[in-house]
C-alpha cells in the first residue's frame, strides 16, 4: 500500500534514496508501523480506530492483546490476523443492520473484509461503555461527517485524495474542559477549487 499510494516515491524524491535498500528510511518507516498502537480510548468514552470494529472486535481487550510487530494479511488464518484486519479496513455502513461483506475493499473476494452497521456498533458501545466511536477510513468529501444518531464520527484528514478527489481535509478537537467535539477542516483551495495546483512543491524537510 505505501509503495502504490506514493510513500515509498515520497522517499526516493525527498531523500534521494532506494527504498527497496535496506537502510532506507522507507522500510525502517513500515518496520515501526508494525509496532504501532491500532487505537486510542480518550478519557475512556472516545475509542479511535482507523477502520473500526468489524466482525471480531467485541471487547476493548480483544485490541489491547494483540502482538506486535504485526502483519496485515487478508487471507486470514487466525483469529488475530482477522482483529488486525477489522480495525484497519472494515468499514461503518448505514445501509447494513448488523454485518455484511465489503465488496468494494475486499478485491481478493476473501470474505473477510466487512462493513458494520448500527446494531452491531450499538451493541459494541453499549457493551464497552464506549460514547462515541472515531474513525477515518472512509473517504468523505467534507471532511468530517457523523453517522448513527452521532455515535460515529468519521474524520478524513487527506485533502484532495490522490490528486483527484477534491475533498476538504478533517480534523476533530476534542477539549478536556468540555464536552462539545468541534471538527476543523482544511480547505486547501481557500474558496477558490481552480487556484488548486496537482503537482505541489515538496515541503522542505525539518531538521
């Protein structure tokens, strides 16, 4: 995925390196993303996933016992590896009640890559005493968009996605002081969608 979507070019043109070598920073980047935390549980009311909670995420344990370095497989063998894949490519739906398979994500028609609807999010909130699930694998035009009476939020921070997308960038502000959640979005055309380059100067790199 990093070398289709533009990570693994990223290094090559910024450090002028081969990312296939083995001291590339491209590779030692994915080695830490293998030991990287899956989610964040927010004053323990706000779970954060990138995907969500799938077919086999029932307990906020079932995330904290997974080992690390991990592998992300989508022919799944093993009860973790099916974890591993709900929480980063499953997706919210509104159009299913409870489980269906995610045929627009799941390219090998392995069965395994799902979409969760409201029952199945209501029963998982309820369970784990959870308020409000955040997650940001979905592409949303705007940004930020809520769903399921507010109990999900889905905030997509990549603004114009791969170039060619045209949507706002999303972020949420989550105030320790208070309850409201205020989402933020970056519109990268300022008003204006036509003064929007495709081929933008890399920004320098911080020392």
């Amino acid at each position: 995925m990093n070398i289709m979507y533009g990570l693994a070019e990223e290094c090559e043109n910024r450090l002028k390196e081969n990312f296939r070598s083995e001291n590339s920073v491209f590779l030692k980047l994915n080695s830490l993303f293998d030991l990287l935390p899956f989610a964040a549980l927010i004053d323990n009311k706000i779970l954060c996933i990138h995907g969500g909670i799938g077919s086999s995420v029932n307990k906020l344990s079932d995330i904290s016992s997974i080992r690390r370095p991990v592998q992300i497989v989508q022919d799944v063998s093993t009860p973790e590896q099916q974890l591993i894949l709900d929480l980063v490519w499953s997706e919210y739906s509104d159009s299913v009640n409870d489980l269906a398979i995610n045929d627009e994500r799941d390219i090998n028609k392995s069965g395994f890559i799902v979409k969760y609807g409201r029952d199945r999010l209501n029963r998982f909130m309820m369970e784990n005493n959870v308020a409000l699930l955040v997650t940001s694998h979905m592409w949303i035009a705007e940004g930020v968009k809520k769903f399921a009476n507010d109990k999900i939020v889905v905030v997509y921070s990549a603004t114009n996605y791969c170039d060619k997308a045209m949507n706002l960038g999303g972020l949420l502000n989550i105030n320790k002081y208070s309850t409201t959640i205020v989402p933020k979005l970056i519109d990268i055309w300022k008003g204006d969608k036509k003064s929007y380059r495709n081929c933008k100067n890399l920004s320098p790199i911080r020392k």
